[in-house]
C-alpha cells in the first residue's frame, strides 16, 4: 500500500484543464541517442518501461516519439478506457503495427480497420461457431495425443519447440484442413526471422546493413509460398462439404456486388490466422509448463483434479467445462507470462482517458505486463497461484485487470478456442506426462509475443 501511496501522491491533482501525464525529457534527435534508446529497449523492455513507471506513476507521456506524442498506460481504468469505453475513438494504425503490416497485408484481421475490418470479421466469424469447436476440440485432442506418445520416459526435449509445432498443425488441420506436419520447420524459423525482423527492422540503420530485415523479407517469402500451395490445393480438389475458413473465404460473396474475395485478400487472412493462431497458444502453454514445473505443489492440484475429471484416460470434448481447474492453471500461466503482452492504438481524435487529454493522433501503448503484475491487483504478484482464477475471485477483478486476449469490439477472435485449446493440450499432456525442467530458469524474450529465449528443455516421466 505504501508503494501505492507514494505512486498516487507523484500524480498531478485532477483538474478540467488539459492534461499530459509526466514522462521522460525529450531527446535530442541525433542517430546515436536514438539507437542507444532502441537496443536499451530491445534487450530489457520490461526493466525499461517497469523504471519508467516507478519514476513517473501509471501513465507517462514520451515526446519524442514526434508531434503528438505517445502515452503509456497500465491501470485498469485506463486500459478499459481505450479498449471498450473510448474504443470508437481509437484506430490500430500505430507506428509498432507499420512492420506487422507488411508482413500481414492490408486485410488481414489483426491490422486492418472500420469498415474493412467489419466485413472481414463477418465473414470468418462463423469458423468460431459452438458446432465447430466441438469439431476443433477432436482435433486438438487426437494432435497433442499423437505428440504425447512421441515423448521417451527421460528423454530431454525442447518444451517450446514440441508446443510450436503441436499447435501450428492444429490451427493448420482445423482452419485450413491442411497437413502442416512437413511445414513445421520452415514456418517455426519463418516466425522466428519474422519476430526478430519486425524489432530489427525498425532500427535507424539502412536497408543493406540491417540484416533481420533483409531476412525478414525471406521468411515473408517462404510463408506466401506454402499458403499460396494451401489455396491452390483447395481450388484444385474442390472444397465439396468443407466448411472450414479457408473454404469460407473461398466462396464469401460481397452481399450487394456478390464479388469473391480476390487472392491477396485471402493470402492476408490466411498468414494472419497462421501466425496468430498458434504461436500465442503455444507460447502460453510453455510457460504455463514451466510454472507448474518451478510450483510442483501446483502440479500436485492440477494432477489430482485430472485424476478425478479423467481418471487414467484422455479428456473428450465434453471434458472441456468439467476441466475448470486446468482452465484456471493456464489462466495464472497468462497472467504472469501473457504472450501478448502490449497493445497498441492510435486517437483517430480527441479523447480523454482518465485525467490525461490526448489529442487525435497521439500513440497509446497498453502495457500489459505491469498491469498483470501489479501487486495492488494481485497481491504478491510474482506468485503462482491458480486461485486467483476461482469462479469467486475472478468475478472479484476489476474489469481490465486481466486482458490477455485483449477487450472490446478487437477482442481475440480465437479466444474460446484458444482456452479450449490450451485447456484440453494441458490435461492431456499432464494426465499422461510430468515435465521436469532442467537447466537454469528460461529468460524473457520480449518480442510480438512473449517466448522463452534459447526454448525450454523438459524432462518427462510417465505418471
Ligand atoms: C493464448 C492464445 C492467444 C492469445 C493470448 C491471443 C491474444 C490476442 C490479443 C491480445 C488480441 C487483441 C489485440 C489488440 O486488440 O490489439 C488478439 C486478436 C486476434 N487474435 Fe488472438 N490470441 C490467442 C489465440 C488466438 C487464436 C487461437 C487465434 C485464431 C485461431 C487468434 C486470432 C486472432 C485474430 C484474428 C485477432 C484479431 C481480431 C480482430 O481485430 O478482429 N488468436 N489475440
């Protein structure tokens, strides 16, 4: 509470006045300055704006972004604010999303906006659909058991590696109906370049120096090839009783033109659904993994709730409600490692947030990670305790609290099967196998999304 107290009173009183909220002094312009800021940022975002926020309270404002400005946010309140209260005041153009849209195209879900964005999430809105889950939900299950039985009693494995590919072919064979088994490797290194790239590139070094970039460039190639095969396949074998995305944007028809979506519309969709849909989930799942391996009193709950769920057998789609305390160790696992762990906007015009007045065009970030870890909502933050996501405790956070698939009309489109997902991938797994970690804890690598640095080797033994 002191440390509340002492946040509090450094905030400027509440006035009708325009306000900004205090930030760092404006930094000169020059080359070096600017790329000192970028690598101190790259290599330790969460230290960077964590000292930012301890200077400045809840909110601070960074001139130097240009004319005018960016604000940083972590209160609930705020977040709420922009996501739902305010969210037809805000845009997703914003500087972080210029590379993610190069990467993505001008259709796809995640960067698109208005009238675009509506008509697009109408039209992959009914692969969501309660009937398709249950379907999804067979294909989870029969995946991660495939996996499962790939495993040796104390055999080493990269944890990290094993989620990714489980859950590229996952979201590959339910939304694409595609066997993405061969394609594992040249997506994973793919995501990887791109992730690297996306920071890279925006450094302030020219194109021929700035070699993630230039392979950022290759990757983007490499995943239009293997989509551009995915499509051609489909039209070639026709898409008779396939009601999956891919055959969704296939035959969509605009209601007045009755015009099909053209190629790149769908190639957009495609890689958006590709890298969005698996690399969050497997992300979340790996760390969920490495808490319960740092809190084995943890592991002992979750394996004595499977126990009574399950028995010795592997779940079934209509397992998914009776798993809530599974449910509850991966939202724990989210809370403390959220794979998306800041968002962004833009004001398309003036709003206030809060006690601050941004004008239109000002820059917001979300910045997830302090809000997840802030010990006023989560008392003794750092630990992992699953109860916080009891039926009764949940309902007890104050909305924006908990964010990780974000709030509002840009809500995760995939959230319901990314929890059914994550819920069945964990008691199969955990009912089947206990993973032991080796070697020191894993660092945080911070880029789109929030992933072990150098993987994570697990030990298994057989339960
Ligand atoms: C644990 C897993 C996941 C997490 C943590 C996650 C997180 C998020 C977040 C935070 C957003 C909102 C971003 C913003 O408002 O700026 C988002 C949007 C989105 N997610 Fe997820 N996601 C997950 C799984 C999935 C899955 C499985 C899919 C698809 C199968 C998916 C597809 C999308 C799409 C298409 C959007 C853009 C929605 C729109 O703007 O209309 N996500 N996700």
């Amino acid at each position: 509470m002191e440390a509340v107290r002492e946040i509090e009173s450094r905030q400027p009183p509440k006035t009708s006045a325009p306000r900004v909220p205090p930030g760092p002094p404006a930094r000169g312009g020059g080359v070096l300055s600017r790329i000192r800021y970028g690598l101190n940022f790259y290599f330790d975002p969460f230290g960077f704006v964590g000292d930012r926020f301890d200077t400045y309270g809840d909110a601070y404002f960074v001139a130097a972004t240009g004319e005018p400005g960016l604000y940083v946010f972590r209160k609930p309140e705020d977040v709420w604010a922009v996501l739902v209260t305010e969210a037809k005041k805000f845009r997703k153009t914003h500087s972080a999303f210029r590379e993610l849209g190069q990467v993505l195209g001008e259709s796809g879900l995640l960067t698109t906006d208005g009238e675009l964005w509506r008509k697009h999430r109408r039209i992959v809105q009914p692969a969501f659909s309660p009937k398709r889950m249950t379907e999804y939900a067979e294909v989870m299950i029969d995946e991660t058991v495939r996996e499962a039985q790939s495993w040796r009693e104390g055999k080493r494995f990269d944890l990290a590696d094993a989620m990714m590919e489980l859950t590229l072919r996952i979201v590959a064979r339910t939304l694409f109906g595609h066997d993405a088994s061969a394609d594992v490797d040249a997506v994973r290194d793919a995501m990887r370049t791109l992730q690297d790239g996306m920071v890279g590139a925006q450094l302030p070094i020219p194109r021929w120096l700035n070699i993630p970039r230039r392979r950022q460039e290759r990757a983007v190639a490499t995943l239009d090839a293997l989509i551009a095969r995915m499509i051609a396949t489909r039209r070639r074998e026709g898409g008779e009783g396939q009601q999956d995305l891919l055959q969704r944007l296939l035959d969509a028809e605009d209601p007045e033109t009755g015009a099909k979506l053209s190629d790149v519309e769908i190639r957009d969709h495609l890689v958006t659904f590709f890298l969005a849909g698996h690399e969050t989930t497997s992300n979340a799942l790996t760390w969920t993994f490495h808490l319960l391996g740092e809190n084995p009193a943890q592991r002992a709950r979750l394996e004595a709730h499977l126990g009574e769920v399950l028995g010795d057998r592997d779940p079934t789609p209509e397992d998914f409600p009776k798993l809530g305390f599974t449910t509850q160790v991966l939202e724990e696992g989210m809370r403390l490692r959220p794979p998306v762990f800041v968002m962004a906007r833009q004001a398309a015009e003036d709003v206030r947030i809060g006690q601050w007045d941004l004008p239109a065009g000002s820059e917001v970030v979300l910045w997830l990670w302090h809000t997840h870890h802030d010990a006023r909502l989560y008392p003794d933050p750092e630990r992992f305790d699953p109860d916080r996501f009891a039926p009764e405790a949940k309902a007890e956070l104050p909305k924006g609290a908990y964010l990780p698939f974000g709030q509002g009309p840009r809500t995760c489109i995939g959230k319901h099967f990314a929890l059914m997902e994550g819920t069945l991938l964990l008691a199969t797994i955990a009912n089947r196998w206990r993973l032991e970690p080796t070697g020191p804890a894993p660092k945080l690598h911070a880029r789109v999304t929030l992933s072990p640095k150098n993987g994570l080797p697990m030990v298994p033994t057989k339960r």
